[in-house]
C-alpha cells in the first residue's frame, strides 16, 4: 500500500472515475467526499473511507469539514473535481498549507484568471496565433454596435451555466432588467465544433502536454459523451503557449469552438480534470498520475503515442449492498 492518502472531492462527478481507478491501482489510499449520501453515488463503495460533506457556497462549514477529513485520514493531497469547490479551496489555501496538504491546483493567480472569462481573454490577446471572442463594450451595445444573435454568458460560469443566446435588441434589454450585466460578458454567437484539450503542464520546468478531442455529443452541462480524439500538432502548440502564458500546474482543460471557416476561436480554462478526461487517458496518456506528479514536483512523462479514436460513454448502473 502507498503511504500516501488522497482526498477526492465531489466523487459523484463525471472524472472521478478515471481518477479513484487510476489512484487505487496505484496503490494510493483514496478516501472520497460528495455532497450526498454514499448509497447514492455509485463511486461511493470504490473509495477506501467515504464522507458526506456540506455544499462548498456554504464556505465555511465546508472547509471545516474538509479540514477534519484531512487530519482524521492524515491527508496528503486533495484532488478537487469541480469549479465551485477549486474556487472555495483556492481563497483558503493557507488553512491546508498549515497542516501539510497539499491541494492539487494551480496557483492562486492562476486559478482567479482562469475562472474570470474577461480576465482570461485580456491576458491571452497577448499571446501569438491565439484567437479570442471579442467582448462587446457597454459603448457598443449602448450604441447599438453589436451583430445579433449574441451569447450573454457568467464572467464566471462553470457548466454552462448562466448562458443565454439572444436574438434581437429587445430580447437583450429585458434580460438586462433582469440580471446584472456587470457579472456578464456578451459575445457574438459563433456556430462551429467545440474541440477541448485535456492539458497537463509542469509549472517547476515547463513541461507540458495537449491532447485534443472533437465533442461530438454533449450533455446540456457541456460534457462530451461521445468525442473524437486525434493528434494536431499546431494545436498541442498553441495550448503549450496558453498555458505558459496562464502558468498552469497540473492538468486542466481548454476549450475552443472552431467555426465554419475553421477558425479556433478560444473559449475557456477549466482549471481542472474535464469531464471527459476519461477519454484521453484511454487514448494513450494517463493525466491523472502526470497531474500528481506536478504537485510532488516530479517530471511528467511526454507522450509516446496517442491512438486517433471515436470513443462514446453510457451510463451504468451500481448496486450498493447496504452494509
């Protein structure tokens, strides 16, 4: 058995599958943590202790118990699955650091850029070769200087969530009744292909991998259930750029829309494992030990192969015996 003890949050999620697999057959032991119940979560009887734990907007009885778990089951790393706790963790860093954990994220910097879509377009116009989606100014809709339809999405949505496509004017003034624009931004609406990129990069010494994939079918939440994965090399170059620029540690996912005309316009980082990581580790590389790998300040491994493939997901069903 490894003398390492891993945290994985929010277990019920669609990673944490590949990620409580590809733990245990290394021999790490991985205690596991959801909001709900372990009898209704089918990971729930894979990981070695589970915990129920409060929703993570309710920030501070959520790190509490995080906390506990951690000294109860003498934490080593946590690996946080979704935005909502990686941004609660991120503006409570220090609360772990002083017991000795280490949470498997990238920087405090990094993460508020990653999670801020304007600050993240404002930074990567700098980069070369990257095309971003122009954010239109309050001058211009005010103006009326926009091109419907348009996308209103969060500055800081996860999952889709918060986003509107609005077809005329009128349709816009009412939903800026509605809601807060200085919390959105508002875009043209581009028709194309999402590609992500499932990226693992090692902020120590740069080392970095992109594995690219085509989303073919999409939950409404945005995760691909059926996908393309294939090699582009101009690609996998341009996502090294980016996450130099955005100086990612570990492995995160970026997506882009690639329109009509074949342009890849960039659309955002999740900085975390993305829903579909399963695929890429299939594919040929294992982002989940590479991920850990950056945080214990090791070298990644570069890829050897990776095999061009249709890859399609489908739900099962777990019984758990109630012990």
């Amino acid at each position: 058995m490894n003398n390492q003890n891993i945290l994985v949050t929010a277990i019920g999620s669609f990673s944490a599958d590949i990620v409580i697999e590809t733990l245990k057959k290394n021999q790490y032991h991985v205690v596991g943590a959801d909001i709900y119940p372990r009898y209704w979560i089918a990971n729930g009887g894979k990981v070695m202790r589970f915990y129920q734990v409060p929703l993570a907007v309710e920030e501070d009885i959520y790190i509490e118990a995080v906390i506990d778990i951690c000294k109860r089951e003498k934490i080593d790393f946590i690996f946080p699955l979704t935005d909502v706790e990686i941004d609660v963790l991120n503006r409570n860093r220090k609360f772990f650091s002083d017991i000795n954990v280490t949470l498997c994220i990238s920087s405090y910097e990094t993460i508020n850029f990653c999670r801020n879509k304007s600050k993240t377009s404002e930074i990567l116009s700098q980069v070369k070769d990257v095309n971003t989606i122009h954010n239109y100014s309050r001058d211009e809709i005010k103006n009326g200087n926009i091109k419907f339809p348009v996308i209103c999405k969060k500055i800081d949505g996860r999952s889709s969530q918060g986003l509107y496509k609005i077809f005329n004017n009128n349709e816009l003034v009412l939903f800026s009744q509605k809601n807060d624009m200085n919390s959105y931004i508002i875009q043209p609406f581009i028709e194309g292909d999402i590609i992500t990129v499932d990226v693992v990069r090692n902020a120590k010494n740069g080392q970095c991998i992109a594995v690219p994939r085509k989303e073919l079918l999409r939950t409404l939440n945005g995760a691909g259930t059926s996908v393309y994965v294939y090699e582009d090399a101009d690609l996998e170059a341009l996502c090294i750029r980016i996450a130099d620029k955005l100086n990612i540690n570990g492995c995160v996912n970026f997506e882009f829309i690639e329109s009509t005309s074949e342009i890849k316009y960039f659309l955002e980082c999740n900085p975390r494992f993305s829903g579909g990581v399963k695929f890429t580790c299939l594919s040929g590389y294992d982002c989940i030990l590479n991920h850990l790998r950056c945080f214990k300040e090791e070298n990644i491994e570069p890829i050897i192969h990776i095999t061009h493939q249709y890859i399609s997901r489908k739900y099962n069903e777990y019984v758990t015996l109630i012990e």
